[in-house]
C-alpha cells in the first residue's frame, strides 16, 4: 500500500464542492487542474495551500480510502 494519500475528483464531490469554484481555485494555488482530473493530487499538495476547502477535501478521500481500502 502507498503511504502517499491521491485525493481525486470524486473527493471535490464528496465535499460537496462545485467544480466550477475549484477550477479557479486550483489556478489560483498555481495547481494544474487537468492533471488532477486525470491523476489526482498528493494530498500534502494540497494541505500545503492551507486551505480549509482543501483540507475538507483531504478528510473526503481519507474516508474513501477508509471505506474502501484502494488508494489508487
């Protein structure tokens, strides 16, 4: 199992946050969105922005990896 926890689109999801608003954000934070669309992001990428959106998103895919077990 890898130690580095991707947080994914699904996650924008489960916080219950719009794409709309996190394309801008992600531009903002000088992030590439269509590489986290694609990939997916180190979740110490985005706890580096200090954000409380992100760090909201972080808890979403902990628990996704909690429930499911899969990390990539």
């Amino acid at each position: 199992m890898s130690e580095t926890l991707i947080v994914r689109a699904e996650d924008i999801r489960a916080a219950r946050l719009c794409f709309q608003g996190a394309r801008p954000w992600f531009r903002r934070h000088g992030l590439d969105w269509q590489a986290f669309l694609a990939e997916g992001l180190p979740a110490e990428v985005l706890a580096a922005t200090g954000d409380a959106l992100a760090l909201r998103v972080i808890a979403e895919a902990e628990k996704r990896i909690a429930r499911t077990g899969i990390e990539d």
